[in-house]
C-alpha cells in the first residue's frame, strides 16, 4: 500500500510522525498540530507491522509519537 509520511513541527523533542493512505486528507492527521510532508512509499518498503498497516487501510491513519512507548488506549 502506498503512504504519504509527515512529521509532526511542535517542536517537541521527540519526532512525531503521521502516516496516511497516499492523497489522503491531511485533516486526518491529529489537529493541534503544524504537519510537514516528509514523502511517499510503500508500506513493505518500512517494515511496517501488520497491525500499522491494517489500521491505515481502517482508518487512513497511523500517527505515533517515537520514544514515549506505545500510544495512549484510544489514541491515533
């Protein structure tokens, strides 16, 4: 499946990055937040886990926060 990757420009310490279906509305991505496109590939190319994947084909979304562990229950 092909994505569009974006970085979260909080400026937070840690990298925050969104993936979304590629053309996919970038008002998916979590509001509050400045996104900087960072490019496209394929899911295969990242080595995604299958639950990654799956929930961007669900939803056309996946964001996480790199450092801090897994996302809050409810979280994107």
């Amino acid at each position: 499946m092909k994505i569009d990757i974006y970085v979260s420009e909080k400026g937070n310490s840690l990298p925050r990055y969104g993936l979304l279906r590629v053309n996919g509305p970038v008002s998916l991505l979590p509001s509050g937040e400045s996104w900087a496109y960072v490019r496209s590939g394929d899911t295969a190319e990242f080595h995604l886990p299958e639950a990654v994947e799956q929930e961007i084909e669900r939803r056309g979304i996946w964001a996480h926060t790199f450092g801090e562990g897994a996302p809050p229950s409810g979280s994107v």
